[in-house]
C-alpha cells in the first residue's frame, strides 16, 4: 500500500462521532485564530517599524526573533504535547499568542522588537505544532482526509485578519488595533477551549496498529519523517518567496501598476485558500500521494508561467495555478509525518517546512543578485517539482 495513502486506524473505545465533530470545529477555530492573529501582527508592520524608528536592516533582524522563536519552540512543543497531550498544549498555546501579539507595538527601539517578537514566535510556532498534532489524531478517528480543511480556515483566518487590518489601520493605532486582537482571540480562546479540554485525543483499540505517537520511533521512521518534511520546505519555500517577491517581480519586470502587482500574492493566496477547501474531497478521489504528484506538478507549471510570462495577467494566472498546486501538499505531509512519529513528527516536519519558508525570500533575493528576478522565482517551481519526484519515488513504499 501507498506510503502516502495509508490512514490511520479508529478507537473503539475513544470520542463518538458527535464528540468527534465538535472537536473538528474546535480545531478549525484554532486554525482559524492562528491566522487571524498573524496576519493582524503582519499588517502593521509598517506604522510598527515607523515607532521604533528601525531601518530596513533593523527590522530584518528583529523580524528574525519570530522565526528564531518559532523553530526553538516546535521541537519542544512536540515533547510537551507527548507528556501533556496536544490539546492541552493548544489551549495553552491559544492563550499566548493573543497576549504576545499585544506587545510588539508597546517597544520604541529595535532591539525591544526582537526581544518580544522572539516570544510571539514562541507562540505562533507551539500552536502551530500542537493544533497540528491534534488534527492528525483527528484524522485517523475519522477515517477522511481533512487535513486541508484546517489549513483552509488558517487561509481564511488570514484573508480576514489581513483585510480587517487594512480597514482600520487608517483610524486605530497599532497598539489599539493589537490590543483589540488580543481580546478577541482570548475570547475565542475561552468559549473553545473546554471542547479540547474535556474531549479526549482518539486512540487506537488493543491490537490494533499503533497510530500516531505511541511506537518506537526507528531509524527508518525518522528516515521517512524527513521525507515528508523535505516535501513540507519545498512548498513552504514557494510561499515565503511569493508572499515577499511576486509584487515586486510584477511591478519591476512587467511593469504592472502598483495595484495590479499588489494582487499578485492575493491571488495566490486565494487560490490556495480555495484548493484546500476541495482538498478533502480530492485527497478521496486521488489518494495522497497522487495529490503531491499532480499538486507538486502542477505548481510547478503555474510557477515557470508566473516567473516566465510576458504580461502581469498571465503572470497573475500563473501564481494563481501555483496556489492551488501547492494548497494540500504541506498538509498532507503534515500529516503523513504525525501519522508516523505523532508530535515529534509534526514537529520535525513543521520545523523544516517553516525553514522553507524561511529560506524562500532571502535565497530568491541573492539568486535575483546573480541571475535576475524571474530566473530566482523559477527556483520555486524547481522544488516543486522535487516535491512532485519525492512523492512519486515513495508511492509504493510500505507504510510502517
């Protein structure tokens, strides 16, 4: 059977279905919230950058203090979520977030922004792994691929974050803005948490197969969670170097207006927005590792036209296509990688992937130094396309 398209097994013993669906709808809210509450933080950037007087080079290294946050704290989150269980660690989680994004716009000096922003990345990186792991044990309880629908509602949760952001940025301060943020999120915190809390995670009967988390993990497991996790940085990298270079690439080499070249990570977005929320009912007609295949394949192809085309709207096509391309490849890898190896497996996965992510804005930036911009943004669909080979080459390999 398929590395990619084995599922999980189902407790006898564990949450009834109605339990199980009132935990989906918690964890997509959680999901949701994650994306919410970031993109807030992102839109104000600018006015946050302003306050504390930092130069484009200051801001660079103090943004570096989510990122550093977020990869030390996946790791640990994992074995937290080991010894107490992921759904605590994702209560606790949702709790801090909202309380650390209050704190950027109270710093006045570059320095105090890196310092707080390495909490914030704390934060966002330990929800990130502990929600993820909740879901997979949620996905083998129900027997369906629904992984893309969670990262469908951190999509959504940013499309609205970010668009709330931009309606009130002009009449409310950062730290009004924020603080308002941290209310909401605390709230929804509050109202959802005792689903987590009082809902235990799924396991798997005697005899059966044991899922996520609880065998061994050999040799040849880490060796497949690296795999998964390879193909988490490959499309990470496509969205980290899209979300900081598509606009310029649009503005500055195909002479787009500034509103048009503005769309172009919308679409993108949009796109993979809406391919995750057919990504459910796609996995169940493809299978996973088909997904990754056609997916990697066809980012690939969107991103040579994005990075290629002669004119912004077949470019804006372009980035459209690798969006829906790219949309259920990281979740799906997420999840195959917390199937094998439970919370150590998200998180080693979601470190990689997040290293993607990092790596995707600088290399384009050097590769852009060297070649040009739209021969850098045609590294995006190589690695797609490694993503692609990756889950061909491991299509019949057995699971563990």
């Amino acid at each position: 059977m398929s590395l990619l398209n084995k599922l999980g097994t189902v407790s006898a013993d564990g949450p009834r279905p109605a339990s199980l669906t009132r935990l989906r709808v918690a964890l997509t809210v959680f999901f949701a919230l994650d994306g919410f509450v970031f993109a807030g933080w992102v839109v104000r950037i600018p006015a946050i950058k302003e306050q504390t007087g930092a130069s484009a080079s200051q801001l660079g290294l103090a943004l570096l203090g989510v990122s550093a946050g977020a990869v030390v704290t996946m790791m640990l989150t994992g074995r937290l979520c080991r010894r107490f269980g992921s759904h605590a660690v994702t209560v606790a989680c949702g709790v801090l977030l909202p309380l650390t994004v209050l704190l950027p716009p109270l710093t006045h000096s570059p320095l105090a922004l890196g310092l707080v922003l390495l909490a914030f990345g704390a934060a966002y990186g330990g929800i990130n792994v502990a929600m993820n792991s909740a879901a997979v044990d949620l996905v083998a309880a129900l027997r369906r691929p629904v992984m893309p629908s969670f990262h469908a509602a951190f999509s959504l949760g940013g499309m609205v974050g970010s668009g709330l952001g931009g309606l009130v940025a002009a009449h409310l301060s950062p730290t009004r803005h924020l603080l308002g943020i941290t209310v909401i999120g605390l709230v929804v915190t509050a109202v959802t948490a005792p689903t987590l809390l009082r809902t235990p995670a799924p396991r798997p009967p005697e005899g059966i197969r044991t899922p996520a988390g609880s065998r061994p993990i050999d040799r040849r497991v880490r060796g497949l969670v690296l795999v998964f996790g390879l193909i988490a940085l490959c499309t990470a990298y496509g969205e980290g170097a899209l979300a900081d270079w598509s606009a310029l690439h649009m503005e500055q080499d195909l002479h787009a207006h500034p509103g048009v070249a503005a769309a172009s990570y919308s679409c993108f977005a949009f796109a993979m927005t809406i391919g995750r929320l057919s990504g459910t009912s796609l996995l169940e007609r493809l299978g996973r590792a088909r997904t990754v295949v056609f997916g990697g394949a066809t980012g690939a192809a969107g991103m040579l036209l994005g990075s290629l085309a002669p004119w912004a709207w077949l470019a804006l096509v372009g980035f459209a296509i690798t969006g829906l391309g790219l949309a259920n490849i990281f979740p799906v890898a997420v999840e195959r990688a917390g199937a094998l190896a439970g919370p150590t497996g998200v998180a080693a996965a979601s470190t990689l992937g997040y290293g993607g992510m990092l790596l995707g804005p600088p290399a384009i930036g050097f590769m852009a130094d060297w070649f040009s911009l739209p021969a850098a943004l045609t590294s995006v669909a190589l690695l797609a396309a490694v993503a692609a080979t990756i889950g061909f080459a491991t299509r019949r390999s057995a699971t563990v």
